[in-house]
C-alpha cells in the first residue's frame, strides 16, 4: 500500500522573505495572501487502520514530502529535517515555538468517551460546523461522522485533540483540508494568544504599581488566613423539598430535593456569617469541600449546593445516552434559584427555632462559585442573564473553538426576555474563580452588580479563558470594591483536588495544585472577612503586596484594583484584537 500523504495543492514561493512578529507577519499570514489568489485546499490521504504518515507540500514548482513523524518530532523538540525547513524557514525563533505549540496543544480538555457524546448534541453544533469547515469529507459518509470519529480517536490517542491528534484520527482514505478557513482559525488563535500574554503582563504590571504596594503593615500584625482557623468544623448533609418546578434528569416536576452539605464552625460566636458555594459542571456539592472547611475553620457557616440539573449524576447520566442534552437551556436559571430557594429554607429553619435557630446569619450571605458556579454565583449576585446578548453573539458564522463559548450559547433560548435578573437582596459579596462571563452576562449586565466582586482567573485556562471571561469581564464591573487575582501558569483545575483532576492531562491541570487551593483560601477568606463581617484588619491581605508576599515561585499569584483598559491596550501596543468592551446589541 503506498503511503498516505498531506497534500497542499497550491504552491509556495520557493524563497519567502525572512518574517518575525507571529501571528501578525506569520508564516500563517503570507502563505494565507498566496493562497487567497490560488486558492486553498489540502488533501489528506489516511490508512483505513488509523493515521497519516506523510505530508506533501508544493514549494515552488515542486511537491516536498515530509513524514509526520518529521512534524511531530519538530512539534516536540524543535527540530527541522532539510524538508521541513523550506517551510519553516520563513519563522523567527519565536515564530517557531508558537507553530510548535499549536500543533501538540489540544484545543479541548476532553476525554473519548466525552467527545462520543458531545459531538452529537446541540451543544457542539457550533465547534463542528468550524471543524467541518476546516476538514472537509470526500465521500459519502453523512453528517458529522467521519468529524465525530476522528475527535474521539484523537482524544483516546497520546495527541490528544490537536491539530495532529485529528488529523491522524480521520476515519477516511482522503479528507479535505480547507487551507483558508484553517489557517484563518489558527491566525485567529495565535493572535488571541499574544494577546493574552500582553494582557497578564498587564496585570503583572498592574499588581507592581498598585498604591498599596508599599503599606503593607509588617507581617506579625496581620490576621492568619492561609493556615486552618482555630475552630472545628461539623458537617451535615441535609435535603431540602423545594415546591417548585425543576428539571433533573429524572423529568420535570413539582417539586424536587435540594441537596446541600453544611460546615459549622463549633463554638464560633453566633450567628456564624453564611457562604453558599456553587459547584461547577458535572461536578458534586463536596467538589470544594477542602475549601469549605478552610472558611468554617475561620469563623463562616458554608452551605455548599448541589444542582441537580448539572451535577456528577446528571453528567454521568448523559455520558450513558440517556439524556440528548448536555445542559438544559433553563439550567442557568434553575442554578441562581436553586440558592435562592437554599435562603429561603434555611431562613424558615431559623425561623422555626430548630438546630439551626440563631447557628447562622440568612440577611447577609456571601456567594462562592467555581467554573459554571462562579457565572451562578454572579448572576445572584445581581447580574442578570444577558440573552439579548447572546441571541447576537451566537451565531453560526462565527469562528470559535472556545468551550466557554458553546457553553454559554445554550442559555440563548431559555427565555424570550431581553435580560433574566435573578440577583438575591440578601447576596452582599461574591467571590467567582474562573467564571464564564463574556456573552451570557456582557457589559450591560456586570456593569449592575453593586456588592463588592472578586474575580479570580489562570493565564492558561482553555475553558474559559482569562482574557474574555475574567480580564476584561473585570473592568465592566463598577462596583467600587472589585478584585482581580491572576495564577500564573494557572489553568481552569489550578485550585482543585488532586484527586478530583488524577486523570486529565497534565498539561489542562498545570503545577502547583496545593499552592493554588492555599491562594484560594486565602484570598476569600480575606475578602469574605473583611466584606461579609466588616472586618477592616483583613483589608491588607487584599492588595498587591500581600499577593507577593505569599506568591510562590512554581506558582504564582498577582492581585489589582485598578487595571485599566489602556493598560491593556499600552502591554499589547496596538488596538486589541478583541474589543475591551464589546459594542452594545440590539434588541432581537
């Protein structure tokens, strides 16, 4: 059998001029100007079994073979057989490093048996008509399948969902590679990247130029958040029946149980302050417990809650083909009332006189959430679903492989108001780690929160990545007491357990776990004590130097009040390739 090859129909100039400055004087920008007049489609030839060993590319006025296994080897280690280097020839130093990246770095943290069902739902509609317009089917196999198969390949394979790991996992003898449109999404992606490392540079900056940088008062005299309170912590499971209408996996109905794990601080004066934490998908009420702890060891009653809607059950649930869609539309709703019917029932026991009569304070409750918890917990803080918004923004034109994206387009048709306001008076602080915020809330709806936020986001997360859904998400918000924390190398998972993470790919959870649960601790329970009990001692422990004090060389953490959208602009030194503040939308 003769080897299969990538083919690009078109020719480069043989000789390009030398360019730097990727992903705006790229390789990827001169041959897309050359194959706009010549067209652009690559055609790759794959063994039946599994993957594609060749690549042919036409320099000049001839075909140029080159293995994969050359491309993979230039991938990992940075080195260019002769072939290869007539390609990369046109690259700087730099150039290069980020070529490499793109073709090993997966584009999605998910597992095959993930990708089996998902790309069959509503939900990933929109990734795989921009991955079908990428790679293009040349027989008569229907729909997504051939698309569906090679992503699953390629996520059970070591490539995991890269450019390489799809390439090798199609299930055809031929496929169409769109070079334009392709070329278009990577462009599209390195640009984004730079971006994002000018803009946590910015942040960086920002932390070291902060006016509290330098009064921080000596060590000795501030309040020990970091380390575990002085009192012990009793746990319950409780279930309350809510009398409203839900829709769990089981089916809609009038009522259904509310799951929820309490922490108590044992002998803590009372009423003890209350936190509800928010899980994120498919995730348990536990799924923070380590923190939970932490905070009732400081003083906090913390009410962690399970939603049902987009729990571990309801995922697994799914994972099984049980159910045809990952998230329901009305989830996000049903998240923000899920803590508001929580409030409601534990004021009623408190009313009541029971075990919890005068345990806990219900008229001023602080908000925590992680991932999709974090967008629940600032929707009940006050800013409302943004559906005007995302009946814009959600369109099958745009070009996008962002799971924060398809995430939050889902909630585009759980109502056909304008704006969904499910904020709770009773809310008086939020803390969102890792929130997914840029299209279901917007400018028009962060810009109504008015209790004090913090805002936490990794440099590297591929879920919701910082730049859209935590950087600029932060400068709409006007509330006067506003936190923006950044980990860097941080991911979305740079807080989580260890054990909750043990088998996703190391390079999606990133280093340092136990210095990323300590930042967390320490930051919220700072900004809880000193915004929840008014406690103005805590108040240092939330600035820019103290982030350096406790910041860790493996891991490392930066903390502003006062980033500006020309100091984004300044870092990256021209006009962002993204709008800081997206133009306002239209009524639809």
């Amino acid at each position: 059998m003769p080897h299969a090859v990538v083919s690009l129909v078109q020719a480069m100039p043989l000789r390009p001029k030398k360019v730097s400055g990727f992903p705006t004087r790229t390789l990827f920008r001169l041959v897309l100007s050359g194959c706009l007049s010549l067209g652009g489609a690559w055609s790759v030839a794959i063994r039946p079994g599994f993957s594609a060993e060749q690549m042919t590319v036409r320099v000049g006025d001839r075909p140029v073979m080159v293995p994969l296994s050359e491309v993979e080897r230039f991938a990992k280690t940075g080195q260019v057989n002769p072939a290869l280097a007539l390609i990369t020839q046109t690259l700087d130093n730099s150039s290069r490093q980020q070529l490499r990246q793109a073709l090993i770095t997966p584009i999605l943290p998910l597992k095959a048996a993930d990708v089996d069902r998902l790309t069959g739902t509503t939900l990933f509609e929109p990734l795989m008509k921009t991955l079908g317009k990428a790679l293009q089917s040349t027989s008569s196999n229907p729909g997504n399948l051939p698309m569906r198969t090679a992503l699953k390949r390629a996520a059970a394979s070591s490539y995991g969902l890269s450019l390489l790991g799809i390439l090798r996992g199609y299930p055809e003898q031929t496929v169409q590679v769109n070079l334009i449109y392709l070329l278009q999404l990577m462009t599209q992606l390195s640009v984004l990247s730079q971006y994002r490392d000018a803009a946590v540079k910015a942040v960086e900056q920002a932390d070291q130029t902060e006016p509290a940088a330098m009064t921080l008062p000596p060590v000795a005299r501030l309040p020990r958040v970091q380390n575990a309170g002085s009192y012990a912590v009793q746990e319950r499971s409780l279930k309350f029946k809510i009398v409203k209408p839900r829709l769990p996996q089981t089916g809609a109905g009038s009522s259904y149980l509310l799951p929820v794990d309490l922490y108590l601080p044992k002998n803590a004066p009372q009423p003890a302050p209350l936190i509800v934490f928010s899980h994120g998908f498919g995730a348990r009420s536990d799924a923070y417990a380590y923190l939970a702890k932490h905070l009732a060891s400081h003083g906090f009653a913390v009410a962690a809650v399970e939603h049902l809607g987009s729990d571990l059950d309801y995922r697994q649930v799914f994972l099984a083909g049980k159910l045809s869609d990952l998230i329901l539309p009305q989830e996000m709703i049903n998240r923000s009332r899920d803590i508001t019917y929580l409030l409601d029932e534990l004021e009623k026991q408190v009313a009541l006189g029971g075990t919890l009569a005068g345990a806990i304070e219900v008229t001023r409750v602080g908000v925590l959430g992680n991932s999709l918890g974090a967008t629940t917990a600032l929707s009940v803080a006050g800013a409302p679903l943004n559906l005007q918004r995302l009946r814009a923004d959600c369109n099958d034109d745009r070009i996008t492989l962002s799971m924060s994206f398809l995430v939050q387009c889902v909630t585009k048709t759980a109502s056909t108001q304008a704006f969904v306001n499910l904020g709770d008076r009773r809310i008086k602080a939020v803390f969102a780690a890792y929130p997914l915020t840029s299209h279901i809330f917007g400018p028009e709806s962060l810009s109504q929160i008015t209790v004090p936020t913090f805002i936490m986001g990794g440099s590297n997360d591929i879920v919701a990545p910082v730049v859209q859904d935590q950087i600029h998400p932060f400068l709409w918000l006007k509330t006067p007491e506003k936190y923006l924390a950044l980990i860097v190398p941080g991911t979305h998972f740079s807080t989580s357990e260890d054990a909750h993470v043990r088998s996703f790919p190391t390079a999606l959870v990133g280093p340092g776990l136990s210095t990323g649960r300590s930042y967390l601790q320490t930051m919220s329970t700072a900004f809880f004590k000193r915004h929840l009990t008014n406690a103005p001692d805590y108040q240092p422990l939330l600035t820019a130097a103290y982030a350096a004090s406790i910041r860790q060389a493996n891991l490392q953490i930066y903390l502003t009040r006062s980033l500006t959208a020309t100091q984004l602009e300044q870092a990256y030194g021209s006009t962002p390739p993204t709008p800081i503040v997206p133009k306002p939308v239209a009524a639809k």
